[in-house]
C-alpha cells in the first residue's frame, strides 16, 4: 500500500484565537473521511492539519487572556490537536506556524518571490479587518463594515506589495486550463467574476504590530498572516527542499478542503503567490457551506458555538461523522438541529444497517451454529443483490474524488433498503423449516453484502464499521478496497452479535 500513487490533501489550519467548535470539527472530518477512503484504495495518503497562530487577531485574543502569545498559542493549540483525537482523525501531520519548519521556509518562499521580482516597498492606505484578517477596497465596504460583517479599520502604513495585479490573466487562464480547480460550480463562478473584476497589488507585510515572522531582511515588518498560513501546506512538505522528500513526493496537492469564507485566499492569493515563485498550484480547492445551528448563525462572537466534546458526548462520535457528511449536498449551507441529528441516528443507522445487519447476524447465530453457512446455486435475486453490493465501489470512486460525501451514503444506503427487502422476501426464517439450504444461502449472501457495506462505510464512521467487520470476522488485514474480491469462507465461527449503532431515546424531561 504504501507504494501506492500519493495523494495530499489539506484542512485549513485554524486560528488559534479560540476554542474549536462545530465547523471546524466539519472540515477536519470530510477530510478525514477522504484520506482514509484513499488509503483503503491503496493510495499513499498525506493528510494534514494544524494551527494559524500568527496575526493581529491571535495577538489581540493573548493580550486579552493576559497572556503571552506563545504561550497563548501553545494551549490553543493543543486544544486543537484534541480535537483530532476526539473525532478520531487520522491525520499524518500536525503543523503549527510558530514552529521553526515553517517559519524557516515562508523566509524562504518571501525571498523566493522577492528574487524573483513580485515583491516591492509602498505605502497602503486602506480598510482592514482583523476578524477576517483581510483588507478590503471602498467599494467592497456594507454599511461601513466589510462584507462579511466583521469591522474595519483604516490601515497606513509601509508595506510590502505582491504584483498580484500583474497575475490577472494567468489566473484566468489557469482557470480556465483546470476546470475541476474550484468546486463547486458556483464557486468558481464567485472567484472568477471575482478576479475579472480586476486585481490589485496585495499588501504582504504589516508594521503596526509584531506578533509574525520576521520579513527577511527587514525586521520591521512582519509576514502578512495569510501569506504565513497558506504557506504551511508546502512548509508541512520540507519546502524549500523542493528536489528531495515529501514535497517532490506529495507537491501539487490533490486537494485543500476550505470553508467557502476563505475561497479568495485559496483560489486567488495562493495560486499567484505559487505561481510567481515558480511552484506549482494546488490541482483543486474543494469550499463547503456553513452550518446554522437551530436556525441560528453559529458565531464565535454571539457565544452560540457548539464544541465537540459535547456532540460526541450526546451523540456518539460515529453517528455525528454520519450525520455531518450525509445531511447535506456536501458544498451547501445547511442547519445543525437536535432533530435532525436523531432522525439519521434512529432511521439510517439503527434502524437501517445497524438494524440489518443485527437480524442477519442473529438468524446466523441461532440457525447456523454461529458459524457462517454454505452457500449453494444462486438465485436471481442472490445475484442481484450481490451484484447491487459489488458495484459500489466503483460509484463511491466518482462521489470521493468530486467530495459527494452525501451522494456516496446514498448509495451505500440504497443497498441497504434492497438487502432488507431481500431479507422480507426471502424469509430465512422460514425457509429454515422448509429449505435449509436455500436459508444458507441466503444468509451466506446477506453476510457478504453486510461485509461489503461495512468495507465501504469505513471512511465515515470508522469505529462502528470496525466493530461491524469484527462480527463478520473479518481479519484485520482484509479490510481494505482491494479485499472486497475476496469473499468471506464458509464455515468461519462468528461472535455473538451486537447492536452497532444504538437508538437514540430522549432523556425524559424532568418533572
Ligand atoms: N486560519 C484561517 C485559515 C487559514 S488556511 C491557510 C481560518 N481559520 S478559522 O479557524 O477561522 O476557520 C477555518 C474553517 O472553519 C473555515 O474555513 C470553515 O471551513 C470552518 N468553519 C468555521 N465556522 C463554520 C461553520 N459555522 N460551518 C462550517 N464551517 C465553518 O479561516
């Protein structure tokens, strides 16, 4: 497996100045759920996250704590690194920048740019936002405010300047070039109006502050932050050590998933700056929608964040991977409600597959000595739904490499309604009676379309899909895609089944 054609792909990395929460647990879990589908398709994965701890909003958010800013960053950070743990996250890397890796290669990538003529001193008079830690035009200004809502202020200052203005017409045709480069559609749209609108120098440093890398040479300023962050995802690879190690291995991403807020600085900024340092771009950025929670815009501000923890203190880790990847079009806004969560937990996990596969396992329990029958002739329906079960794979191919998170458990899910027709029509229960052997067959055919749903299902909930392959005694190393073509043997003593995916019942309401 690990000869297998690399694939990179990216989280942003999240500032540091507050607690993670609901959209962040969001990205980080699709991503997972695709490196660890490219992996069990024998890909050579390199799945990276990690913390943005530069910039004026994480020094203001240290001063606030009373706090210095390393020491700030590092507890944060660690909050951040927990937060993998608890969702189960499988990333290869961590990265934060204020590590002497990172800081070492954006010094080399401003010299870079700087060498090779896209960098210069001017004076900026402008609005910025330190929410947002981005600069905006006049025009761009609603009500005073930038169009995200966060407040600005007039910035001037000395500053160094990216060409970015000279860039215009290589992005166009860079776009152009590489249709699948942003996703969705409409947000290709965005960025493209976006950039024939005109582009202008991007201011690259800041002096009013020092909370930053050092700008090479003139340590007066310090590395504008977004600058700083984007660079991590070649600095995570060794960069400047371009010849040699994972960034010849890995560079160009595969794909950097991104929240559809920060679209701008990934399908603008970013390929301009890799681009006018002679690197290559990113193959594709993947922006998804934002959750409401209870209808309501979750925002750090407003206090209404949703932590982690309690989700999969309330939920169960699994069904919350599931619910976040199945109850949207993944690409679109969507609401986070208690109602909805319990709807996919009690129709599509237990009363679905985890229903499914509690009945079969427990009919083979009791009629079969626990022990996974012979199958004999297959029927028409055997075929069909075996069939069904086998071409699964090759659809949940298309669905991860354009992040149809959704559509791919529909389809994992539409096998599971035609196996529980099947189990109502075929009613092993009764042909225990009057045929055996038919009955072994269809138990034998039920357990290989369980075991191929559960081979499938791993990349969204993990856990349950291990426990699940458990009770089918499957070995550990026959997990994986390619392993689907080898189906179970006859005879093989399975364990006493249980339940996978508990129903979710309501406290009562105190009296
Ligand atoms: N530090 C920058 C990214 C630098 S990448 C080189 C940043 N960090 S962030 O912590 O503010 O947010 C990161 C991501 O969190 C957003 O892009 C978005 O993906 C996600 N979300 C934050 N709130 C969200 C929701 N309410 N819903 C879904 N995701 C949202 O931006």
């Amino acid at each position: 497996m690990a000869g297998g054609k690399p694939y990179y792909l990216t989280t942003p990395i999240y500032y540091v100045n507050d607690a993670p929460h609901l959209g962040h647990a969001y990205t980080t879990v699709a991503c997972d759920a695709l490196a660890r589908f490219m992996r069990l398709d024998g890909r050579r994965v390199k799945f990276l996250t990690g913390t943005d701890e530069h910039g004026q909003k994480v020094e203001k958010s240290a001063q606030a704590a009373g706090i210095d800013p390393q020491a700030f960053c590092d507890r944060v950070s660690q909050n951040f690194r927990d937060m993998t743990r608890l969702m189960n996250i499988s990333n290869d890397d961590f990265i934060r920048t204020t590590e002497p890796r990172h800081v070492r290669g954006v010094q080399a990538l401003w010299q870079e740019l700087q060498r090779r003529g896209e960098i210069y001193l001017g004076r900026f008079a402008g609005w910025y936002a330190v929410r947002d830690e981005a600069f905006y035009d006049e025009g761009e200004l609603v009500a005073g405010r930038a169009p995200t809502g966060a407040e600005v202020e007039w910035v001037e200052e000395e500053n160094y300047f990216f060409r970015l203005s000279a860039w215009q017409e290589r992005l166009l045709k860079f776009y152009d070039e590489n249709p699948d480069f942003i996703a969705p559609r409409a947000r290709r749209n965005e960025v493209v109006s976006f950039v024939k609108g005109g582009l202008r120098d991007l201011s690259i440093s800041r002096t009013s502050f020092t909370w930053g890398i050092p700008v090479p040479g003139d340590p007066r300023h310090v590395v504008y932050v977004w600058l700083d962050a984007l660079a991590n995802y070649i600095t995570a690879l060794g960069y400047p050590e371009t010849k040699s190690g994972d960034y010849s291995t890995f560079w160009p991403a595969d794909l950097h998933m991104v929240g559809k807020d920060i679209i701008r600085f990934h399908c603008v900024y970013w390929p301009a700056f890799l681009m006018g340092a002679g690197l290559a771009p990113p193959n594709r950025v993947f922006a998804h929608g934002w959750w409401t929670v209870e209808g309501q815009k979750m925002s750090k501000s407003l206090g209404n964040f949703i932590a982690p923890q309690h989700l999969v203190a309330q939920y169960g880790l699994d069904s919350v991977r599931y619910f976040m990847l199945r109850e949207l079009p993944f690409g679109s806004d969507g609401d986070f409600s208690h109602r909805a969560v319990v709807n996919r937990i009690n129709g599509d996990l237990a009363n679905g597959l985890g229903n499914l596969a509690q009945r079969v396992l427990s009919i083979i329990n009791r009629n079969c000595a626990a022990r996974l029958p012979e199958p004999g002739a297959l029927a028409a329906a055997d075929a069909a739904l075996l069939d069904a079960a086998r071409g699964l794979l090759d659809r949940l191919r298309g669905d991860f490499a354009e992040q149809a998170f959704h559509r791919a458990l529909e389809a994992l899910w539409q096998v599971v309604g035609d196996a529980d027709r099947y189990v109502n029509e075929q009613a092993p229960w009764v042909l225990r009676k009057s045929d055996p052997k038919r009955m072994a067959t269809v138990l034998y055919v039920l357990a290989e379309v369980i075991r191929h749903l559960a081979i499938l299902v791993q990349p969204v909930v993990p856990g349950a899909a291990a426990k699940l392959l458990d009770q089918l005694a499957v070995p550990a190393d026959r997990r994986d895609f390619a392993a689907l073509a080898t189906p179970l043997a006859p005879g093989t003593v399975l364990p006493k089944p249980e339940g996978i995916f508990p129903r979710f019942v309501e406290a009562p309401e105190p009296a």
